[in-house]
C-alpha cells in the first residue's frame, strides 16, 4: 500500500492533477472565432434567453455533472476540508468522462454549513445537467441531498448514499443467487449508520430484505436506544424486527449476511463463525477491509466482498454513478428515483453471467456496464 | 452577420457546446484506478489536509480558472439570466485552453444579487486557481470585483473592465506612436460609463493622460451632475479638467481620441469633423460600432478600431485575458495589480514590431501573444 501511496503522490504530482478542460472545436481561423465567441455566439445566447431549455442543446448543460463536496468526510479519511476533497472529485470526475462520456467538474465548497451547501449548489445549477454529491458527512448528507433533489429540476444523487446501495444491492443479488436463497429469507447486519449504511438498508428493505439489524458505533439500534438523531430514529423504526439490543457480535449470531460500512478490523473471525452457515461478508471500510478476505474465509465465509481493487468481488461505485447520470441525462430524468436504482442494480447483477462466490460482481473496468445501467435510468 | 448567427447556432447544436472535460491519466488498468482514484487518491488527499497549499501542485488548482457570471450583462445583449450566459463563458473557457493552456470552466450563477454573488464565489474559490468574472453588470461589478480581490488569496480580475482597459491602452499606445504624440497632450473622450468605461478611464489616469472626459447617456459627466451613482461621482472627480458640460457632441470638440464603449451608431460624422485633425477612433460597440470605421474615415479619421473581426485593429479581450491569468498562475500572483496591466499593455503594443493606422493591435489568433502579456504579471 505504500508503494501506492507513493505512486500516487508521484503521478498527480507530476501531472498535477487529472482533469484537463479542452476545446470540442477549432479556433484556428477568424471564422472559427467569430462562431466559437463573438460575434456568433450572439445567437445562442438570444436564443436560450428567450427558452432557458434550449441550454441543453446548445451548451455543455446537456452532458455536464457537478462533482460537489464540502470535504468533511474524505474517503475514510474523514473532516480534511475543501482542498483535500479536490483529487478525489477529480478522480470522480475522470471516471465520469472514461465509463459514461460525462463532462464532470470538481466543485469543493468552502463550508460546512448545510444551509449554505444547499444554497451555493442551486446557485450553480444553471450550467449543469445534474448534481453529483460525494463525501458530505452524515447527518448533514441527508438533508442535503433531499431538499436539493426537491429543489433543483436536475437530477441529484449522493452517491456515497445510493450509488453505493446500487452496487451493494448488486452484489447481494448475486450473492443469494450463489447461495440459493431469497431476500425474505436472511438474516442481514449492516454495520455502520452513516450516510452508506442508512441508504443500503433503505433499498434492501425497499427490495424484500425482512430482517435488517443496524449496528453503530454504540452497538445495536434499537428502538430502547435514546441517544439516536432523527435519521437513526427512523432506522430503529423499520428494522430490528427480532427486538435485539447489544454489541455486534449479538446482532451477527445466526446471520446470514454482513455489510460492514464501518471501520478497519472490527469484525473478529469469532463474529463469523457465529454467523449462519458459510455466510456472506461484505468488508468495505477502506483502506483496511472491517475482516481481511483469508481470515473470514478461514472463519467460514463463503462469499467476501470488499472496496479494494487487490481482492475478487470490489464493490467499488465506479460500477454505477457514471451509468445512473450517463441514463439520467439521456433520459432527461429530472429526479432519480430509488425504483430506477433497483433496477440499475438488477442490470448490473446481470452483467455477471455465471455468478460464483469469487464473482458476484462485474470486473470495475468493464466498459460494458454503464451502458446497462444507463438502460434502467428512465 | 445573419449568415455567422446561423451557423453559430448550428455549431452549437450539433457539438452541444464547445468544451469537454477530459482526464489526462491513464484509467485502462487495476493500477491504474488504484493511482489515480481509490485508494491511492487518500494519500494526495491525506498530504494536502496537512498543507492545503498542496493542491497547486497536485491538483488542477495550480492550471484552474473560473469563468463566472450572473448573465445579467451580456455581450451587448443585456439581462437574459444564467443560462444565456453559458455559451459566452464556454467560449471565454475554450479561449483560456487554446491561448494560455489554462483549464477554465464556466459558473453561472442563479442570481443577481452582490452580497450572494461575492458569498458564492468565495466558496467555490477552493477548487480553482484564478476567478476571472465576466459579463456581470455595472454598478454592481465594481463592489463585486473590489471585494473579492480583497477577500480571496487567488487571483481575481473582472474582464470587462481590466482586460478591456488593458487591451485598449496597448492599442493606444501604438496609435499614439502612429500619430506622433504622447499621453498628457491629448484630449480623450471615453463615451459610455459601465464597466468598460470605468476602467479604461482609471488606467488611461495612470498613465499620463490628463485630458478626459467622460459621457454617459445623459451627456458630459461633470460635478455638476446630480444623478451620479458614488462610482460615477469618482470619475467626475478625476476626469473633465476643464469642467465641460454638455452631450456627446460638446465633448468630442477639438478631442483627438474618441473611445466608445456604448451603443452601435452615436457617434456622427459631423462629430468626428468637429475633432481635431485626423482623429483616433475606437468604436467597440457589438456587434454595431458606434461608427462604421468607412464613414469615420470618410469624416478624416486616421485611426478606427473596432470589437469586431471583419475590420482591422480588433480590440478583443483574448488578446489579455488568456495571458494575464496564464502569468498569474505561473508566478503565484495573488492579485493582478494596475501596474502588471499597464506592463502588460505595453509588452501587447510591442507584439506589433511596426504600427501603422491599419495595426495598432496583434491578431487575436497570434499565438505568441498570450506570453508577452504572461511575462508582464508577476
């Protein structure tokens, strides 16, 4: 990972940073001038003033995605401020153009203020067809992205939040389909009840997962528990139906399933062997996975999913975000619903052939599959 | 001009805009995603929380400029909103690429109030190196611009006054050399008082011209004049030594340097008569001059510029702007001084080795220029 580490630095370094802004025509000539900017470009601008909409026609508003974050939850990093969001924006933003032909920019807001996100972002608006949200920390990340998808009439979606869930549900669809099993049937713990971990347990439950046990920080949430903010509260309504109340370990004995959204090394090989038989792990704290992938499968795990790019099955958002705006877009969706997400993460299971416990999910440089979940966007 | 508003239109349409974001990394293998996005990226992101000043060197910081707008002034088109502006700031962002490199990206703000506009920029400045503000109208743009220079540790320059006013001084630098004269024996008249106006008036003063007079649509600005704005009331202290009042017409008696920046067609053959011999014309109302550059001519002028491409000596912006922020980046310059201005001025009447009434400016589309202007800013 050093050697990562060090790789990195070296390439953005020596090209500082990712992310060019180029010309799509020809400015050689007084001709190419005079239609690129003055006098022609007159014209457009008469026109879109008299019809605002014509803007997707005749602008980049059309094909371009803002890449929005405050900074406060940085990867696994966490509060590093606006600066230090800007090479993963970046990242995010390339990604767009590789996987989907998307013109993403990077736009890292200097405030924390959910008021004054929500603000800032509809007053940028104007220039793009949707508003992709990254890193914003929770609880905040919930407000925001819901009153910005009420607000704007372009199409608005954290994707810490539902492009994870998208690749998760994914992934767990494959997952049961190794196993032979239905969602009404499993035992599911998700750990952690943040901004990923409330939004997977949002769709599961939307998609026939009865039994959804959440785990914090403080353990088990539950309806007992009184230091719960609004959106826990929420969770502790619609899961729990067995009524736990204790630390991890409580919740995982007898699971079938754990989504770990938390932390590097919480899950103990002693937690899965007290799980149901040959359960299903998703570890996807980053860098360092909540169990290694040998050491579950030493346990008895027998499908382990993780966010790194050195293991099988990456659950990684690549596979959905430039695919959900790419169909967006196209589609002129103006908000995506989680019933389109669902469907994305049905297209993007089936872009596995032949699942198995080393492949429930599509390799995260197939070109292929933004095209199919763009399909399920409409 | 039907014909160029038709085919700009078509251009448009068919490129849906001019600009696309593209990455200038590698993204076709495991290593490469690991380098340049997860979990590689949590290092630069790591470093640069640490010393956010790392973003210029691993970032697009170091390369970036906004192109913003509240679309409430443009081109000489008026208030047709944020969307309308899009085109103009596409075009603005593709020049900044083509001439200078610098990867620009247009914002267009849905609003149109001062205080919301200086607020939103700030917090936006994060991802970018340079805040080049456009089309933004008078009085309006002069609090904006004056705030945020102070406010913000990046560069920020309003183009319609600065680069115009840089643009038209190195352009009269070599009329005046045409013609054989110096700055302090000349009389001025700078008709039209917004953004343009302001600012060429303020560094013409710097530079030794003694003998302007202004007009706005009302007539000669004078202390007289009860109807000023605190902006105006400044340039009725500086300018109008000899206390004139009076219309346009008044004014231009007996002055030898006629500089519109106002509507197509006020100035009248009879006025460039009433000059004195052999006058210098700067008509740069669009797409309409404020004279045909034949009828001044055929009214003894020696010297017509126009905005416009179709004439020679275009005074155009692309001859500054591109090269002012490309020398602000490249030397860490956190504010763009008049003094840079009138040097950069000087180093673009340089870039034509031998002026005459024909040339007094570069060609837009000289590829050396944007570095003279560049080694003038530091």
């Amino acid at each position: 990972m050093t050697d990562i580490y060090e790789q990195s630095l070296g390439l953005h370094r020596e090209r500082r940073g990712k992310l060019e802004v180029r010309s799509k025509v020809d400015l050689k000539t007084r001709l190419d001038l005079s239609l690129a900017y003055t006098p022609g470009v007159a014209a457009v601008s008469t026109a879109i003033g008299k019809d605002r909409d014509l803007a997707y026609e005749y602008t980049l508003k059309g094909n371009s995605v803002a890449v929005v974050s405050d900074g406060s939850a940085i990867l696994g990093l966490g509060n590093l401020g606006p600066e230090a969001a800007i090479p993963v924006m970046e990242g995010k933003a390339i990604l767009f153009r590789e996987f989907a032909g998307i013109d993403a920019f990077p736009i890292c807001l200097d405030t924390q203020e959910t008021e004054e996100i929500i603000h800032t972002v509809k007053l940028l608006a104007p220039v793009f067809g949707g508003i992709n949200l990254e890193d914003i920390s929770a609880p905040r990340c919930f407000e925001i992205e819901e009153r910005l998808v009420r607000e704007l009439d372009i199409p608005v979606m954290h994707d810490d939040q539902r492009g994870t869930a998208t690749v998760v549900l994914a992934g767990l669809t494959n997952a049961l389909k190794v196993k032979g099993r239905t969602p009404d049937g499993v035992r599911v713990v998700v750990n952690g009840a943040g901004a990923a971990g409330t939004a997977i347990v949002r769709m599961l439950s939307e998609c026939g997962f009865g039994d959804i046990v959440v785990c914090d920080r403080q353990g088990i949430i539950s309806r007992e528990r009184v230091d719960l903010n609004p959106y826990k509260r929420m969770l502790s309504d619609a899961t729990n139906p067995r009524g736990l109340s204790g630390d991890l370990a409580r919740a995982l004995v007898g699971a079938d399933i754990f989504i770990g959204v938390s932390a590097g090394g919480v899950l103990k090989p002693d937690m899965v062997r007290a799980m149901a038989p040959e359960p299903v792990i998703f570890a996807m704290a980053n860098p360092t996975p909540e169990i290694m992938p040998e050491e579950a499968k030493a346990a008895g795990a027998l499908i382990v999913a993780t966010g790194r790019s050195d293991f099988p099955n990456q659950v990684n958002n690549v596979l959905a975000f430039p695919g959900i705006f790419r169909g967006a877009l196209d589609n002129g969706v103006r908000r995506i619903g989680n019933a389109m997400l669902v469907r994305a993460a049905q297209n993007l299971a089936f872009c596995v052939p032949e699942p198995g416990p080393e492949r429930i999910l599509p390799d995260p440089l197939d070109r292929e599959v933004a095209g199919w979940v763009a399909s399920a966007i409409r």
